[in-house]
C-alpha cells in the first residue's frame, strides 16, 4: 500500500493539465459559436477594407451572408451608398395615350398605372387651373413615373394646338399650371393667278382662309373684291405662321402684299414704328387706312347692294334701298366702320336691333338686322374702328340672317363703295429711310422668282 501511495500523487497534476486543457477548448468552442451564427452585416467603409485585407476571411462572409434575407438586403444598401443615384438624373417612364370617344380621364389614367390616390390629386390640384372633366376625343393625356420612387412625377394634358396643362409632383404635392406650347415662327411666301374667286384661288395655293381675309381687308378701300376680280388677276403674299411638329397650327401678320386687278397693280407693307400702332402703307408711306371700312363684315358676299330703287322682299313694294346687305351666317361678328360714339343701340322699326354710330365731319354709319349687342354698345360708348359692336341676325323685316350697313354724309345715305373719305394719317418723315429699307427687303420677297408657283421660306 506504501509503495503505491506515492505514484498517485505523481499523476495528480497530469490529471489536473488534461482537466484544464478541456476546459480551454470547451471555453472556445463555446465562446466562439454565436459569432458563427450571426455575422455582423457589413454597414461602413472601414468594415470592407478589414475584409479585403482578409480574403479568405471575406468570401467566407459573403457566403454566409447570401443565405439569409438580412444580410442580402444589407449588401444592397451598402451598395447604394458607393454608388448612390444621381438626384438630377431620375430614371423615368412616359406613357402617353390619345383619347378616344367614350374616354374618361379616371379610366385612361388607371390604364397607364396611375394610383387611385394619385388620379384624385391630379383632378383636385387642376380644378383652378381647368376642369379636367372637359376632356376631348383627339387629345393627348402623358404621364411621367419617376421609377426609383414609383410615383407620377408628371402629368401633362394637351388643351389645344396651343396650350396645355402641366401637373407637377413637388415634395408631395400636385401643383397645375396652364401653359403656351412652343412654336416655330416662319414666313411663308405664296403667289399665284386667279381662275375663278380669290379665295378659292388663294385656297389652292396653299393660302390660310384668315390671310385670304385679311388680304381683302388690307386693300378694302383700293378694291371692290366682289365686283372686280377678275379671271387672271394675280396675287402675292408675304406672312408669318406658327408650325407645331412641323404643322401650321396659327398664322400671324402679313407683311406684305400684292394685287394686281385689271392691270393695276397694288402694294401694301406692314411698318410698326416705335411706340405706336403698326399699320399698313403704299411704297411713298401713305397709309391704306381710310376713315370708314366698305366691309363691317370679314365674309364679303354682299347679297344686295345700294339701289335708289328695289322690290322690298316682304313688303312687295318698290322702295329706296339705300345700303348694303352682307349676307352672312346667324352670329357672325359686325364690326365699326370707323371711329365714332354710339348714338343710338335698340329696336328701331324695320330695322329690327339696331345701332347707330356718329363720325366726325358730318358722317353716320347705320348697322341693321342684328340678332344682339356686343357687351357695353349703348348710346354714348366710344368705339374705334374694327371694334366689336354686335352680331348678324334677322330682326325687323328681314327674310334671313344679313346685315344691313348705310353710311350717310351730313344727313343723307351715300354708296360707301364710291365715297371719297380721308386716308389714315401718312408715316412720319423720321422713319421714312428705315421704312424704306423694308419695302426693297419685302419687295425681293415677292418677286422671288420669275413664274408664279407657291413658295415657301422659313425664317
């Protein structure tokens, strides 16, 4: 028993190094494992510089990490942080639609991914701006998505060929405005011969109808457009028009202007000098305004002229018809003749609505057969020429819608046609170098060419 004693004694601290050495590994093991379970999601810069200096230790991670959601969607954040979107370079998506009838607004929108919440913002911010419930078949709705934040970043509506409503998303809320599209101004020269009337001829040359009237109008006082046009006559056109995509979708002003009429010839310039109205004028810069227009009419069909003595068509007896009727449709805007204040606005017999006007030197314009009164035409308004007074119509004794003009000289009716009124005021000296100038400009411009084909310049 003695001889024994002493060996355990020696194996006790061998038992006690293999009890520590256990230990440690447990400890380790131990300590170790919940590092192994949830790796820390890479959130900064300095943390992937520690890994690529550790490669191994980085593609162990990346491993780990795709299994779970957590660490997948933590890669995608961090990935958005070295590369973050340009703010000023939104990715978007158009989507435009061109209603059709039997389109609503609410309808269109939905197809084109538009949310609920979103339609009724829209309709709400354009109710002060336009009533989105006006819709029309023919024009076009377009909507911007921004798509990093899925949401309508703009929406546009086409209210004509000339404007259109813009509806903005900004910092989450919808702000509509009204606005001009934007046009290319060009000018246009046309030039051609008359084969039947000028307006079909002009028509055919590629002449908007409202150049066609306002040719008749420049040269009103010059030319009898209904009775002495003739077969062979020619014309030549400078304007300016408004194209959208290539298309005329507006004219503007002509600059200038030919009609040559049973061999005479007949030109017309447009000059605006500095702070006053522009107004057309002969080559010498005397103006082709007159006192009193022959038309208070823009449509020149004169159905009946002045005559001493005429078969009244209701009364069936032989009277006086001292004017002109200018056959036109029910509502068509009548115009003054001529500067002057209203002396009288009312029912005036055979007449029917009735207004009358009172010019300088003795002069009276009469204007009969009205269906109504332009807003504020009472006795002691102050009109200009050209200045809206009221409408065609068919009151008193009238067989249909006409208007009925007399103009009269210190008492008694006279034929406007062959009246000898004063011209507008001639241009100024000071601007006569400068004026012309203009007309050789405009004067290259129409007689560009040796023949008379319709041409056509852009600016």
């Amino acid at each position: 028993m003695t001889s024994d004693r002493p060996r355990f004694w020696k194996s006790i601290p061998f038992l006690v190094s293999s009890v520590l050495i256990l230990g440690a590994y447990a400890g380790f093991w131990f300590l170790s494992e919940p590092e192994a379970i949830s790796r820390p999601v890479p959130a900064s810069k300095p943390q992937m510089n520690a890994q690529e200096e550790n490669p191994a230790q980085n593609n162990s991670g990346l491993k780990e990490g795709l299994e779970t959601a957590e660490i997948d969607e933590g890669i995608e954040a961090f990935a958005s942080k070295i590369s973050p979107a340009n703010p000023s370079e939104p990715e978007t998506l158009i989507k435009e639609h061109r209603l059709k009838k039997g389109d609503t607004l609410a309808l269109v929108l939905s197809r084109l991914g538009v949310s609920n919440r979103e339609i009724y913002d829209i309709t709400t911010a354009s109710k002060k701006v336009y009533n989105l419930k006006k819709v029309h078949p023919g024009q076009t709705v377009a909507v911007t998505f921004d798509e990093s934040a899925q949401q309508v970043a703009r929406f546009s509506y086409e209210i004509d060929a000339l404007s259109y409503l813009e509806i903005k998303q900004t910092e989450g809320r919808f702000v509509a405005a009204q606005k001009e599209v934007r046009l290319e101004k060009s000018i246009e020269r046309r030039s051609g011969v008359i084969t039947d009337t000028l307006y079909e001829s002009a028509k055919r040359f590629g002449v908007p109808s409202e150049v066609i009237l306002d040719l008749s109008d420049i040269f009103a006082w010059d030319i009898d457009f209904g009775n002495e046009i003739r077969v062979d006559d020619r014309f030549k056109l400078v304007y300016e028009v408004f194209k959208k995509d290539g298309e005329i979708v507006q004219t503007g002003r002509v600059l200038a202007a030919e009609m040559t009429s049973r061999g005479s010839a007949y030109r017309a310039y447009y000059f605006e000098a500095e702070g006053t109205r522009g107004d057309y004028y002969d080559a010498e810069g005397r103006s082709l305004r007159k006192a009193f227009m022959k038309s208070p009419l823009r449509y020149r069909y004169i159905s009946s002229g002045y005559a001493t003595r005429r078969l009244h068509p209701i009364l069936k007896v032989n009277r006086p018809h001292l004017g002109i009727d200018f056959a036109a449709k029910r509502g068509t805007p009548v115009r003054a003749a001529g500067d002057g204040v209203v002396s009288f606005a009312g029912n005036n017999g055979g007449y029917g609505k009735t207004v009358i006007i009172k010019h300088k030197n003795g002069y009276k314009t009469l204007y009969g057969h009205l269906s109504s009164f332009a807003r504020g035409i009472k006795k002691g308004k102050r009109v200009k020429q050209e200045d809206f007074i009221g409408r065609v119509g068919s009151t008193g004794l009238s067989t249909g819608p006409h208007l009925h003009y007399t103009l009269y000289k210190n008492g008694k009716a006279i034929n406007p046609r062959k009246a000898e009124v004063l011209r507008g005021e001639a241009l100024p000296k000071k601007w006569m170098p400068l004026f012309a100038d203009l007309v050789a400009l405009m004067d290259q411009s129409l007689s560009p060419t040796p023949d008379l084909l319709a041409t056509s310049d852009s600016l």
